[in-house]
C-alpha cells in the first residue's frame, strides 16, 4: 500500500509534521512503513509557461525557436527540440538554475547560434517513471490539457514534491488498505480532527430500476450486489489531480471512467467495477456460483476454466466477471462508452480468494475483498463514484442504485473492566487515559464506573475480543511507554532432560577429538535417501516424500546424514581443502505404517573423516586417516557413556569396503556401522580414502550407565606378562583376547594388543600378535606360581583354539 | 721421601689439569690415589723409613693425597658443569617453530546461537523442549488459531507429505504440544529450538530448511511488561548492553496482541545506515501475548491464564552478529566458514 502525503493532508492537518516523523509514528503505533519515496521534484524554478510563439530554428532543422511566456515581463527564448511543441501550449519550463533529477543543471545556452534560456520538459525528464507518462507525450514534452497559471511553480501541479509511504500491512490490519483508513489510524495517533468526504449526487428522475434487475443466487459467496446505471458519460483523460493521486498509488491512469473506480477504490477501499451497460446484453444481473468447467475471457484476453467454488457475475446467461476478481473482456468500459453499470458489491473474502489463487489473479480488488472490505461503505463508495462520473464525465445518475442482500453486519460488542487490560499490559491506565484512546481511534464506547463495552465499527472487523482492545490501548498508549518487567510468578527448577544433556555431551566428546559439527539439510534425493541407511532400519519401505517437492533435490526425507556429509566432503575437496573431519547429529525419519501417521524421528549421530589426520610437516609426520582414527572415536564415546561393550563386528554392506566395514552392536543388537566407503564410491565423489560411521544415539542412551563403580586403589604389585602367538591372518583378535581373558581369570585384569605383524619373515597368510597381559591380586601379592599357571593355561587354549603357534 | 711426595704433587696438578673429560679424570684418579696408585706406593715404603721421619712423612703424604682429592673434585665440577653446558647448547631448539596441531572440531555457529539462547533461559528457569519436525496439520496450524484456509497460511507457503502432515514451518507446534501435556495446569516456561521448513527457493537471503527458537511462559498475570523485560534481556545479551529495543505492533494468529522486537542499529547508533535501511532499527523478532483461542484449545482457562511468547532465527542473528552475507553458507559445511566460528 502506497500512501500520498498530499493526499493524506486532504483528511487529517499533518502540516508541520516531517515525514520521517510520521512514518516513524506510523511504524510505532501499528503499522510498518517499508520506505518513503520522494519528493522527486521539488524546485521552484521549474515554472508552468505558455508558449506565445514557435518557429522553426534557423540553422537546425530538427530544433524550434520558441517564444515562452514564463510569468515575467520579457518573453524568454527557447529552444526545443521535441516534435510536439506548439504555439498555444501550457508547457513546464525549467528556468535556468533549475536542477532536474537526473543532476543536469540548466544554464542559459546558445544552440546552433540562438540563446536558449532553459528547457521545457517532457515528463520523463521531470522524473515521472516512464509507465505512467500517456503514450501521446512519450516521445515529447508534457503539454497541461487545463488551463494554469503561466509562471506557477509546476511541480506541486505534477504531484512531484510529493512523499509516499510505502506500508508493509499485516493481514488484521485491512482497514488501513485505503486513504481514509491511514487517515483515521493518523488522526488517532496525533489526535487531530477528520475531514472525510461527504459525496452527494443529482440524482436524474429516470430509475435504474427501468434498466436493470439483481438476483443473487448464492447469499454466503455475495451478501450484497448494488447495481447503479449512469448514462450520458463521455470517456476522455482525467483532470491532472486524479492522474496525480493514481499515480502516487502506483496505478497508471487510462480514461476517466476506469480512473474514478480505481480512485474510489484507494480512496475507500471499496472495490467497484464499471460494466458497458449496452454490452451487458441483459437488464439483469445475476450473480451465481460457476457451473463445473464452465468458462469465460477475462480482461486479459485469458479464458478461464470455472468451478462452483467460483463466483460469478452474469447477464443471466453468460458471465460478465469474475467476482471481485477480474471483469470480462466483452463487457469491458471503451472508448465509445457512453451508459455504465457501476457494480458495488460484498463478495465473501474465501470465495475471493480461491478464485483468485487459484487463477493466479492477485489485483487490487482481490487484495482487498480476500481480506474483507467495510459493509458500512459499499453504498457510499458507490455514492463517492457517482459524484465523481457526474463531475468529471458529465454522467446522468438514475436514481437510486438497485440493491440486493444487505449490508448489515452482526454487531460486535466487547466488554471488559479496567483491570484486564491494565493487567495484561502491565500499565495503571486511568479511566481519563482510556477514554482519551478510545476517542482518538473514534470507537464507539460506552463507560460505567470501571466497565467499559466497545462496539467497533465495520470498518475495524478485526477488533473482535478483550485481547484485540488489549492491543489498540497498548500501541496508542504506546510500547515505548510500558514498563520493563519479569515474571514474578512461581519459581521453576529449568534446565535440560537427561537426554538433552547427554546430547551436549556428545557433541563436546566429538568437538574435542577433532570433528566439525555440520549442518545438512533433511530433506535429501530420492537417490541419496536409498544409501548408507543403517541395517538396524527396516528398509523394505520407501523413504518418506513430499507431496509436491519444489524441487527433485529436496524430495525425500533422509534416513542418514552420510550420503548430505559426502556431498559436503565433496564440496570442500573441490574448492582445494583436503583434510576434513564432519559429524552431524539431527533426526532421520523412518516411514510409519499408514498414512497420516508421523514418522518416527530417530536421533542419530553421523560421521566422514578424509584426508590427512595426522600432521607436522617439519617433523615429517603425515599420516593419512584410516579405519582405527575413527575407530578410536567411537571406543571413546562409548566409553564415555557404557559399561556394556559395544561389539565391532565385521560386515558387508552397500556402498562400503567389503574388508573394512563393522556393524556396531550392543547385546547383539545393531546400533549402527562404521567403514571405509567402497572405493568407486570414493571415486564417484572425488574423494581418497573416506570413513564414516551412522549411529543410532537413542539406543546408544538407552544404555547409558555413568555412574562409577569405585574401586580402591590396591597397594599390591601388578605382574606384567607379553605373549605372541602365530595364527592365520583371518583370525580375529578380539576372539582370541576373549579366549586369554576367560583363561586368565581370576587375576587378569588387563589385555591390551602391543604389536600385529605380518609380511617378511612371516608364513604367507599368518599373522603374528602379541598381547601384554596384567595381573593383580587386590588383597594381597601375587605369587610367581599363580602367574606361571594362568600364563600355561592361557598358551595351551590359544594354541588349541586357534591352532596357533607360540612365539615367546 | 719428601721430593717424591712433592713430585707426585706436581705430576698430579700438572694430569689433572690436562684431564678433559669425566673419564681422564678418573683415570688419573685411580694412578694416584687408587689402592695401586702412587700416593699408596709411597705409604707402603713408609716401613723403611725411621720412627721419627714415619709420622712426618705420614702427614706430609695424607696432606699431598688431600690436596690432589681436592683437585680432582674440582676439576670433576668443572667438567660436570662443562657437560651439562654442552648438552644444553645441544639440545638448543628453535622455539619459533610450529607447534604439533591438536585436533581441534568445534560447534556449527547456528547451534552455539542456539545453545547460547537456551542458556540465557535456563538460567531464568526455562526448560527446553522439542517436537517433531513433520508435523500434523493440526499442531502446526490449527493449534495455533490458523484453521484450514485462513489467510495467514499464505504467510508461510508449506511443504506437505500428506493432506494432514508438513515439514513443520515453525517451531510453535512445540508450544501446543507443550501446553496441552500440561492439561492446563501453569506455570509452563520453555524455550523450543528446532529445525523448520518452508516452500522457498535457497538463494541468497532465503532457505527451504532453516532454524528457529522460540519461547512459551504462561502462568497467572504475565502481562505486556514481562515480556518487554524478558525481551531487553534478550536482546542484550545477544547483541551488547548498550542496544535498545523497541517494541511495534505486528500481526501472527497466535498472539494477540502481537509485536515485534527491533533493536537499535549498532553500526550507525541508531542514526541511519544502509543496514537498518536508514531506520536505525534493525527487526529482530517476532512475539506477543498468546492468544486466548490457543490456550483454550490446549486446556487452559484464558481468564485465568496469560502468557508471553516470542520466537527468533538464529540464522538472521548469527548473520547480523557477524555480517554473514549469505545464508547457504550454513548449510554448505564449507570448514573455511565452519572454523571462523569455533572460538566464538
């Protein structure tokens, strides 16, 4: 919404008032001001002139030597250029001194050897935006069709000192999408009184009645259809105020009778449509639900295919407009226009705003029944036209406008006591203050003591309940003004669930070893949401889609971060930054049984590691990352939260290296996998060697047990002991460390793995292993023969177990 | 006997100043004074001398074995201290170096905002809660005063996987879910992060997926005030104790009456610039008195019970913090963006 300055001035004294001030005001109290536009012009040398005389120039043919009067006792000489200069015109005429907003400065000149003191202007060179100059002056300068005073200054005549506010409405706030409401919203906020027009007609003896009929079919989709008939109109150009006022709104001018609804329609936020009554083709107008797949050509030469939930107006046989929307092209206003059927209507804002979404039809019409024009107005807008197409088309009014349906409304009325709105404010408003406000917004009230009913009036629909009143006390009591307080109630305890701070932990434990955090996005390709989804998650159903994605990139719902963090890793590789390390700890989205059911978000934690992890150049070490680096991660999250094992077992699966790749497992349930991807994945992306791991942290949580289990430190030795055995190559370690620890007991507390060798010196397809084993006896010192035994012990079962050989 | 004595002296001093090391020392050591050495060769001739010469000569060769003992631990301190000279001289290293990276990760910046922000409100007493972020139409929408075809849908064009489930587009569902298990029963005080999603193309200022937190406190007589002050609390912690705030009316369906928050411009002081736009205000968040409609939806008693709620976007805060100029960089993972954050 483009509010004028000037215009406003006409309904509310903001003389004085600097527009940055009253924009700020404007904000403040209820509605936000975007921007402020102008004045594009504003220089008093730029006067109105009459041009007395116009030849050719001497020495150029394409240049006239004009004699211009400008309001002063000699006549100046100008030359000009454009091709509809002319004797006889009222022309603007920048006098020398004069700076045009392009930042050309007139000076007084000589063209082609004849003086030339200043320059008349075409509109485009006076600022005016080239869509709203008429195509007869495009190509030359600006020539008043009413007489003016020669040597008046001429930009308050063009409406170029003007400033515009450029609103940034709310859906509520309506009824500030018209001249009249930003002036009584004004006069509220700077108490100052409304001069608002008050429109009269002659009204001709003749009845519209003899000339038109209404039906309404449909009384929810149309309460009210007004139908007037004015005759004897002639189409010509508007006066130059009405062009100003469109235009400071942003609407071009066409001819006076599509100006003035256009005007009416800013001025009151009414919406009227003028119908060629002699190309209506009926004396009735009926306005009807469209029957399925019925159509029309609307204004812009577009036929439109039409279901019931549309409105229609029609001459009883065929539509005519869409209602509230747009009007047909047979019925349109022309040139030879002569009788109009202005049409002043109540259309259902939803029914307008299908029609209107759904035809992709956004106008200024639409903008305004979608969010409900004001009943109380319909007939007085349609009042306003009259006496506007009697005043400036010489219209003949027949009579009294044909109505059907009604205008009235269900009153509103909202009470309240002083008390609720003080205390929802957190203000000691006096019964002085609130009435003061009241008065100023011009809502009808009434007060007892400290009772108060408001009934608001229709063109306030959106003040409905005590919270709406709530809010016109506060924005005119002002924000500003409201103390700054905290709650007082009952204390609370706050804080995070256990969940939430185990969640903390997480991402502190994976921040420490080195991992960025990431952020991807959850929805993902329909490709993308197939791969790297863990084994745990039943896969036989689809990932979960949109109905309508705006894009094949975004489409489904992931069930793992990986193949978003490859993207990433990929992203970074190209752009020369080798080294990364991403985790990403957020929801996937496992589809659920039937259709309206959400899907159950399951927090998951997911990690890429690729390129160098270890690195000091000058100490020449640089080893790249490898299965253990990420490894090691996760034996130390877990350790950080369980006292169960979590079990490494080797796996195959999609998209990862056959040899390098372990399902993690509690209780010999799957909670996850971790692995090098599959080398052609690792090509595809452009990466070298890449690790990741997927993690469900909910069962990770669910066996969470971080409480210690204390134990005191023991004064007796511990009893260090290596063994080495050789095995076959596939043989895991971790069976055989199962194997030493059951035979070690009681007194083996510790088994760690020192050195794994195989190659040279080595039987093809064995492996060497050696384990330092440690024992303890918390009660008292070990003796030699314990250790001995356990050791035997141990040696005997690995060798018979394994078929290992015993190396020392 | 005496000159012997006197030479070996002489011999002595003449060995242990040429000794240049720990083990030349030792040697000459052990050639004077070991249980071969000369001074013991002389005390074994001791025998043949007279009675009266024997202790004469006894302390004249006792004093000669002190003084060269005497030498030798001297000129052993000296050689220590030598050594250990020479071993710092060698160990000299160039301390300007680089040092051995440890591996430093860190947060994403929207996260530590968001973390920063739950912080700030569990120290007021706030808990943190969470939901879906596939909603129900119900609790995304119709929960919050927006029922089926209501204008304001329009606002915030959705993604939907179903007729009656979207992407959530706000974190709000969170405080209908929440009011409801509380069965109207106050105080409820939380503050909701979350992922959203809305139907618009990524480009510079826009993002189909992005985050938001909001906060919900809703008890007997909370009133406009509170949430002024909750909200200068806010607002400076997050951007300085010398930012205003100011308070303007705004429209959301589910507070009434709704505003919202604009804190002065710190780059021009509130003067005008290109970043407030020459208002001197910059927009920050949305927020307002929960509308009675949602809290009798959710059980409570909107007579009895008021509340405040306001939510933000911790992408435009961390952007206005920083001068982050494009909002894809948070979900691009670039580590040349990532790593500038993780001091913060």
């Amino acid at each position: 919404m483009l509010v004028s300055i000037n215009w406003l001035k006409e309904y509310v004294d903001i003389e004085g008032i600097p527009t940055g001030e009253l924009a700020e005001a404007i904000t403040k109290t209820g509605v936000e001001v975007d921007g402020i536009h102008g004045p594009i012009l504003n220089d008093d040398k730029i006067v109105v002139g009459y041009v007395e005389a116009c030849e050719q120039h001497p020495n150029a043919d394409k240049l006239n030597l004009c004699q211009v009067n400008v309001g002063e006792e000699e006549l100046a000489q100008i030359v000009c250029g454009a091709p509809n200069v002319a004797q006889g015109q009222y022309v603007v005429v920048a006098r020398p001194g004069a700076r045009l907003p392009g930042g050309l400065k007139i000076k007084k000149a000589k063209l082609r050897g004849e003086a030339s003191e200043g320059m008349i202007c075409s509109l485009q060179e006076l600022g005016v935006d080239e869509k709203f100059v008429p195509d007869h002056q495009k190509d030359g300068i600006f020539v008043f069709d009413e007489e003016v005073q020669i040597g008046e200054p001429a930009c308050p005549l063009l409406n170029l000192n003007d400033q515009v506010l450029e609103l940034d409405l709310t859906p509520n706030r309506a009824d500030c999408l018209n001249m009249v409401g930003m002036a009584y919203e004004v006069a509220a906020i700077y108490n100052k009184e409304l001069q608002l027009p008050s429109p009269a007609v002659t009204k001709a003896d003749e009845s519209s009645k003899d000339y038109i009929a209404v039906r309404i079919e449909n009384k929810e989709m149309n309460p009210y259809y007004g139908a007037w008939i004015i005759k004897d109109l002639e189409v010509k150009s508007s006066p130059l105020w009405l062009r100003n006022r469109l235009i400071s709104a942003g609407i071009r001018p066409i001819n006076n009778l599509v100006d003035i609804t256009n005007y009416v329609l800013l001025e009151y936020g009414q919406p009227l449509h003028a119908f060629d009554y002699d190309r209506f083709g009926s004396k009735e107008v009926v306005t009807r639900p469209a029957h399925e797949g019925e159509t029309m050509t609307t204004l812009d030469g577009k036929e439109r295919t039409l279901q019931p939930e549309h409105l229609l107006i029609t001459n009883g046989e065929k539509p005519h407009a869409l209602a509230g929307v747009m009007g047909g092209q047979d019925s349109e206003v022309q040139d030879d226009t002569t009788t109009i059927l202005l049409e002043a209507a109540y259309f259902d804002p939803r029914t307008v705003r299908k029609a209107s979404s759904q035809h992709n039809l956004r106008s200024e019409a639409s903008a305004r029944f979608e969010k409900g024009v004001d009943l109380a107005r319909v007939k007085e807008a349609a009042m306003r036209a009259a006496e506007l197409y009697e005043e400036l088309a010489g219209g003949t009014i027949l009579g009294e406008m044909v109505e059907e349906g009604s205008t009235d409304r269900e009153p509103v009325q909202i009470t309240f006591e002083r008390h609720e709105i003080n205390e929802r404010i957190g203000t000691e408003l006096s019964i002085d203050q609130m009435n003061d406000i009241l008065e100023r917004l011009r809502l009808p009230y009434e007060q007892q003591g400290e009772q108060y009913t408001v009934t608001p009036p229709s063109r306030r629909n959106d003040l409905r309940i005590l919270e709406d009143m709530v809010e016109e006390f506060a924005r005119l009591y002002g924000y500003d003004h409201i103390p700054y307080t905290l709650p007082t109630g009952q204390s609370n305890k706050g804080g995070l669930t256990k969940r939430q701070r185990l969640t903390r932990e997480v991402h502190a434990y994976l921040q420490k070893t080195g991992l960025n955090e990431a952020l991807t996005y959850s929805l993902t390709t329909e490709e993308k949401s197939k791969h790297f989804v863990s084994p745990e998650i039943q896969t036989d159903q689809e990932a979960v889609k949109l109905m309508m994605p705006m894009t094949d990139l975004h489409s489904h719902l992931r069930l793992s971060a990986i193949p978003e963090l490859l993207s990433s890793l990929q992203y970074n590789v190209a752009r020369n930054q080798y080294n990364l390390g991403f985790y990403e700890l957020g929801s996937v989205y496992l589809p659920n049984a039937g259709e309206d059911v959400l899907p159950k978000e399951e927090l998951r934690v997911a990690a890429a590691i690729t390129g160098i992890w270890e690195n000091h150049p000058w100490q020449g070490e640089k080893k790249p990352v490898d299965f253990f680096v990420l490894k090691g991660i996760l034996e130390g999250l877990f350790e950080h939260f369980l006292k169960s094992p979590v079990d490494f077992e080797k796996a195959s699966l999609a998209g990862l290296h056959p040899g390098r790749t372990a399902l993690l497992k509690i209780d010999g349930e799957t909670i996850g996998y971790i692995g090098q991807l599959h080398p052609t994945v690792q090509k595809d992306h452009d990466l070298d060697e890449t690790y990741v791991f997927d993690v469900n942290l909910k069962k990770v949580f669910d066996y969470v047990d971080k409480t210690p289990d204390y134990e005191a430190i023991t004064k007796y030795p511990a009893v260090s002991q290596d063994l080495a055995f050789v095995v076959n190559a596939e043989i895991a370690a971790k069976e055989i460390e199962a194997t030493i620890y059951e035979q070690g007991q009681p007194y083996l507390k510790d088994i760690r793995i020192f050195d794994v060798y195989q190659g040279e010196h080595m039987e093809e397809g064995k492996k060497s292993i050696a384990f330092n084993l440690t024992f303890q006896n918390n009660e008292r010192t070990l003796k030699d023969e314990e250790v001995d035994e356990a050791r035997e012990r141990i040696i005997e079962k690995v060798k018979e177990a394994f078929s290992a050989e015993f190396r020392g | 006997m005496k000159e012997r004595l006197q030479s070996i002296k002489q011999e002595a001093i003449t060995e242990i100043e040429a000794a240049d090391t720990q083990k030349s020392l030792q040697d000459v050591r052990v050639q004077f004074l070991g249980k071969k050495g000369k001074i013991t060769e002389v005390l074994k001739g001791m025998g043949k001398l007279s009675k009266e010469e024997r202790p004469v000569i006894g302390q004249l060769a006792n004093e000669v074995r002190d003084q060269i003992t005497e030498s030798i631990e001297e000129k052993a301190a000296l050689l220590e201290k030598q050594a250990i000279e020479e071993q710092l001289k060698a160990e000299t290293i160039d301390v300007t170096l680089p040092g051995r990276p440890t591996h430093t990760g860190g947060p994403h910046i929207l996260m530590k905002t968001i973390r920063d922000i739950e912080d700030l409100f569990i120290g007021m007493g706030y808990e943190v809660a969470e939901g879906p972020e596939v909603e129900t139409d119900y609790y995304n929408f119709e929960a919050l005063n927006l029922p089926k075809g209501h204008p304001a849908r329009d606002m915030q064009d959705s993604l939907y996987i179903t007729e009656e489930l979207l992407m959530r587009t706000h974190t709000s569902p969170v405080q209908a879910r929440t009011l409801n298990a509380h069965e109207g029963r106050g105080p409820v005080k939380i503050i909701c992060p979350g992922k959203v999603y809305r139907r618009d193309t990524d480009d510079a200022t826009h993002s189909h997926q992005f985050t938001q937190i909001e906060g919900l406190y809703v008890d007997e007589h909370i009133t406009m005030s509170d949430l002024k002050g909750t909200l200068n609390v806010l607002a400076k912690h997050l951007f300085g104790e010398d930012r205003e705030i100011r308070l303007r009316p705004s429209f959301f369906p589910f507070t009434e009456p709704s505003v919202e928050m604009d804190i002065s411009c710190k780059v021009c002081n509130g003067d005008g610039c290109s970043v407030c736009k020459h208002t001197g205000w910059i927009e920050i968040l949305g927020a307002g008195l929960v509308h009675p409609n949602v809290l009798e939806m959710a059980g409570f008693d909107s007579k009895k019970y008021t509340g405040f709620a306001f939510g933000m976007g911790p992408e435009r805060i961390a952007m206005l913090k920083y001068g982050i100029e494009d909002i894809r960089h948070f979900y691009t993972n670039d580590v040349r963006f990532l790593k500038q954050f993780h001091q913060v």
